[in-house]
DNA sequence: CGGATTTTGTTCCCCCGTTCACAAAGTCCT
DNA sequence: AGGACTTTGTGAACGGGGGAACAAAATCCG
C-alpha cells in the first residue's frame, strides 16, 4: 500500500465494504425502479441480502448521508454511492480473446449501464478481424497500444486461454493498463500498482462441491 | 451452521482454506506437467500466488502430508486435496440460460476436467429446444426435474436474466438442488442449508474502478 | 553415530471485519 | 411545546484469518 496524501480526505474505506458498494448500488437501483423514495437501513440490507449494522457501518464510512427517524432517500444515497465507487464517470475497457466467453462479456448489458464501454475487442486469431461483435470490432492484438492511447484505457479485461494470459497482461501493463479483471485461470505476475482481479469459474464450482461433499457426509 | 456429528473426523476447515483448494490444486497438476515429482511449501507458494506460511497451515488442515526436510510429493499431494475438495467423484451440473454465457460455461472445458460434467442446458425458449450446445442438448426448462431425479444432480448453474433468476433457483431447489452458482445479478433468497456462490462480472469491474479512481486522484 | 541442515507443522500475536448494543438526532402526535 | 417513537451512526466486544517465528522431524554428511 502506497502511502496517501494526507491533505486528502481522510476516508480509508475497508476493502471488504468497497466490494458491498456496488451491491448496494444495485439494490437502490432496483427500490428506485419500485418508485421507492426512502429506506431504512433495514429495508435496504434486506434488498442486498446483509445485515443491517453492516450496511450502516458500510455507508458511514461515505458520510452521514442518512437521516436519524427517517432513512436514507434512495436517489440521494444512489448517487453518492456510484460517485464514491466512480462510477458516474466513463470507463473505456478493452477485452482481449474472442472465444466464447469474450463473446459474453462483450455482451453483457450490466457493463455499458454502469459506465463501462468496450471500446475495443482484441483477438491473435487473425480469422477473427473485421467482424463486429456487439457493436464492437474485433482487432489485432497488435492494435492495442494505438487503442489504449487513443481512448485512454485504464481497464483490461483478460478472457483468452490460460497460456496466453501473461502475455497479455504483460503487454497492458507495458501500454499503461494498471487494472485488470482475469478470467484466465492461473497466477498474474504483475508490477506493484496494478490491481488484477480474478474470476475463476471452475473454482467457484468445487468450492460448492466441497460443501455440498460434506453435506452428503451426514 | 448445522450442529456436526461428534464421531466424525474433526477437521474444521476455514472458509478462507477452502477458496484457496482449488488454487493449490491447479498449481501442483501445472508443477505435475512440468515434470515436477517434489517441491517445497516456498515453492508451491510461489506457484499459487500465496505466502508459504499460509500455505503451510492451509495444508495442515488437511493432515500430515509433508516430509519435513523434503517438501511436498506433487502427486500424492494433488490426490489428496482433489480427494478433501472432492473432485475426485463426478458432479452431474445442470445450466439453466442458454444465452452467451450460458453457451461459454457449456464450452469451459475447465469443467469437466475436474470432474464435473454438464448433463443438460435448460431454457425457457422454445426455439432453442433440440439444438446441441457443446455436445449436449438443449431442453425444455420443465424437463428439470426429471433430469435432476435421473442423473442425481446436486449443483445447478443459473445464467440466466436477473428477473428469472429467483424462480429458477426455487425450481432447483424444490427438485433437491442443494448448491447454487449465480451468474445472474441480484440477491437469491434460498432455504437454510442450500449454498449459493455469486459470480457478478460488473461487480468486479466496479471494484477495479474504485481503486482506479483512487490511484488516478494522486 | 552424531551434528549440521533443511523444511514442515504449529504457536503466538496482531489486524481486519462483523455484530451487538446504545446514545444521538431527528420525526410525529397530542 | 414536549414527550414518545423511530432510525441512524458509532463505540466496544468478539472472532477469524494472516504472518512471523520457532520447535519438531526428517535427511545428509563426515
């Protein structure tokens, strides 16, 4: 962990409640689209499926954006919330691998809605160039220094075979790329000051398995 | 939590121990590959992207299964965390939404590599009825309790839109489904004792724009 | 055979996160 | 206006997990 201006302000939000913030975005979003005004903390734990202490320990870490016998308005909290996780501003992504994940992922609705747009699809299988994909072309590996200067990519998404992963991670963090979201299995090597995230779905599933073995057991 | 039988074996393994398995798992078959017949905690950490001490006591949940002044041997070891995960046995999995991802979790040959294997690719829509997606078909979403009751399904996949996502997983779960994996956004209300693990793609970019925001603002 | 060396398994301590419980602060009703 | 009531924001206790450090156990070498 770097060390942090001090004339900032002081927030330091706890990892753990960052990962809840867009949680409670979304379940705001859904009261909102109820017609819902205002809430309790205990309504809106509910809706994100929490505890309600925790979702008030949660927010006031963003502030006092609630009010003592009333609640908290939902469009008021919705704002500060996407503001604080940023997302009310716009955030050029570039997915490289086209398989069929990449196809999903260029795809999927719950990314553009939420500020994120795919400003490029970027594949080594040269058969691939030139079609579009939801909206989007698909280039060149090699074109993705030009992309990232060009739209000032600061977001990489990693959906190509396990093999090919460090690679790419490599050549992103080399154009300036400092966070990357990997759905390629395996260890990132990656510089301090670059953020990877990974998703691995057969992990999700043996850790079900895992439990639902000891379930069976009894 | 449930009350756990007394004559049992008494291992309790932490959370936090079970999410990491999987990694270990993939790090020693990638050693095994490489030819690798014994290593070290250091450099198994190494390979798994872990702190070796952690790794240590991740292990020693398990059971003895080291040589001190030799390290692991790669193979027994694999065998047994497969065996403690249990993916030494086969998981029959059921997917429910045959859209984009729904078509890239068929394909992920991650899967059936360690033992589970996808019996069947439910959708509401009609028209996909009959077509043969990674080998296996397409059916009605009211085949799914016969399909679970003939194969023994215990783990159901759920990639379909947010708004179906909660009268699947009632489906599932009135049919014996025990463990969940969700892809759709949104919170899943489930009996005790049902377990559901959450996959939310835009969740992670929004964890990644946050930081991004805070490294940006320097 | 015994000491030096290596590496595991474990203990101890600290920090982060969760939860309880309550004071503070507002609204509503009479 | 004032008291009853509601709901937030937070202080404090608690539990789990992470990491350093060390003791225990095995090999290797003279």
């Amino acid at each position: 962990m770097t060390a942090r201006s001090s004339s900032e302000s002081a927030r330091e939000i706890p990892e753990a409640t960052v990962a809840r913030l867009p949680v409670y975005l979304r379940a705001l979003t859904t009261l909102a689209d109820d017609g819902t005004r205002t809430c309790s903390s205990e309504e809106l734990a509910l809706a994100a499926g929490v505890n309600s202490a925790k979702l008030r320990k949660d927010l006031s870490y963003l502030g006092s954006y609630g009010t003592r016998g009333v609640g908290y308005d939902v469009d008021y909290l919705r704002y500060q919330i996407a503001r604080e996780i940023g997302v009310t501003q716009d955030w050029p992504v570039v997915i490289v691998g086209i398989g069929n994940l990449g196809h999903a992922l260029a795809n999927y609705s719950g990314f553009r809605s939420r500020g994120f747009r795919v400003v490029a699809l970027l594949d080594a299988d040269d058969t691939r160039h030139g079609e579009v994909v939801a909206g989007v072309d698909v280039r060149p590996f090699g074109d993705l220094e030009e992309i990232v200067a060009t739209h000032g990519v600061a977001i990489g998404v990693i959906a190509t075979p396990a093999h090919a992963a460090q690679d790419v991670a490599d050549r992103m963090v080399g154009c300036g790329i400092t966070s990357i979201l990997n759905f390629a299995p395996g260890v990132l090597a990656v510089p301090e000051g670059v953020d990877v995230r990974k998703v691995d779905l057969s992990i999700e599933l043996q850790i079900l398995a895992y439990h639902q073995q000891r379930k069976a057991a009894l």
